[in-house]
C-alpha cells in the first residue's frame, strides 16, 4: 500500500518538475504542458481539499455520535438481575455484545425489573464463571426492560469519528489522483491515435524521396 503511494506521489512530483522543465523547451508539446498542470492541480487539491473534506466528515460524524452517546445513555438503564438456572442452548436474543466478549460469559435464565417495574424473565448474558440460583449481575436494558447492548461510551465514539475523518481524506485523494491519471490516459490514447494517423498516411511513401524513381 505504501509502495504504490509513494509510486503515485514521485509520478505527480515528476510531472511537476516536468512543468518547469518544459516551459521554456522548444521541443514542448501542449499536451506536456497540460499535464504537468493537472498533476500541481491534483497536488494542491491532495494537500488542502482532502484535509478539508477529512476534517469536515470528522466533525460531523463526531456530532453524530455525540448526540448518539447522549441518547443512548438516556435512554439505557443498569439493572440488576437475579440468576435462576443456568441456560440450556436456546437461541439467545439478537445482543450487540462481540463474540470474544459472549466466550467470557455464561447464558443464564433470569429475572429482573425494568425501570419501568415491570417483572422480566428470559435468557441473558452473565458475567459469571459458574452461576448459581440466586447470584446477582447486571444487565443494560431499555426503559421498558427490554435487553439492551451496553451505551456508546465519548471516547469510543470520538476514535469513529478520527477514522471516519481519515478515511473520507483517503478517499478524497484517490479519486483526486485517479481523476488525474484517467486524464492523462485518455491524453495519451488520443496522442498515439494522431500518431498512427499520420504513420499511416506517411507510411506508402516512406523512402521514395530522393530515390529517383
């Protein structure tokens, strides 16, 4: 990955050394010159669009996880629930928790009351090596008791927001870059395509000039 970045920065910075080598050569073609341009265009835009696009995806997913951190601790509740049995290999309901996390834990059938005061009954996650009826845990659940996956903690949500900013920068460079090497391809199509026409036409007379005949 660092090989072909580097790859495309040295082929931009080429090309813009190009732009200063070419300015004053009387061997210059116009499509030279056009594409030194684009590649100090494609740069510029590298080093100031892209942190700009990165820093303001940044800031808004960084709003939005915010508001979802405040709304999630909320509008979720700690509780505590009462073990009553191990559980037996019923399917448990969908739970956000990873499954590293689920391997640490013991399926349990339990009780709890909402903070609602409503009583619940079902198969949870525990944090229990070797649950007995009656041990005591803690559950996240929604107003009604509903379970719920623990709440997006600030510096959680702050670390997707710091990727989602890099990555929306990366993204903006590639397409800048890969705009600018589509151009130049299609440049350079049409600069052998003149070529092959005027081969073509010169190509029946090749070597009869001077010959006499």
């Amino acid at each position: 990955m660092g090989y072909h970045g580097h790859g495309r920065g040295c082929g931009t910075l080429r090309a813009i050394r190009g732009l200063w080598h070419w300015r004053h050569n009387a061997l210059r073609r116009t499509t030279d010159l056009v594409e030194a341009w684009m590649a100090l265009a494609a740069l510029l835009l590298i080093l100031v669009a892209a942190p700009l696009v990165g820093t303001l995806i940044g800031s808004v997913a960084q709003d939005a996880l915010q508001d979802s951190v405040r709304e999630q601790r909320q509008s979720r509740h700690l509780v505590e629930a009462t073990v009553v049995k191990k559980a037996d290999n019923t399917p448990l309901d969908p739970d956000p928790e990873t499954s590293s996390a689920r391997d640490s834990r013991s399926r349990v059938l339990a009780n709890w009351t909402g903070p609602d005061g409503t009583a619940q009954h079902g198969t949870v996650m525990a944090a229990l090596k070797s649950p007995h009826a009656g041990d005591r845990f803690t559950v996240w659940t929604d107003d009604h008791g509903r379970i719920m996956g623990r709440p997006l903690d600030t510096a959680t949500a702050t670390t997707h927001a710091v990727l989602a900013g890099f990555g929306a920068a990366a993204l903006c460079a590639g397409l800048v870059e890969g705009g600018r090497r589509l151009l130049v391809w299609r440049m350079v199509r049409r600069r052998y395509a003149r070529w092959d026409q005027a081969w073509s036409q010169a190509g029946p007379d090749w070597g009869r000039t001077g010959t006499g005949s």
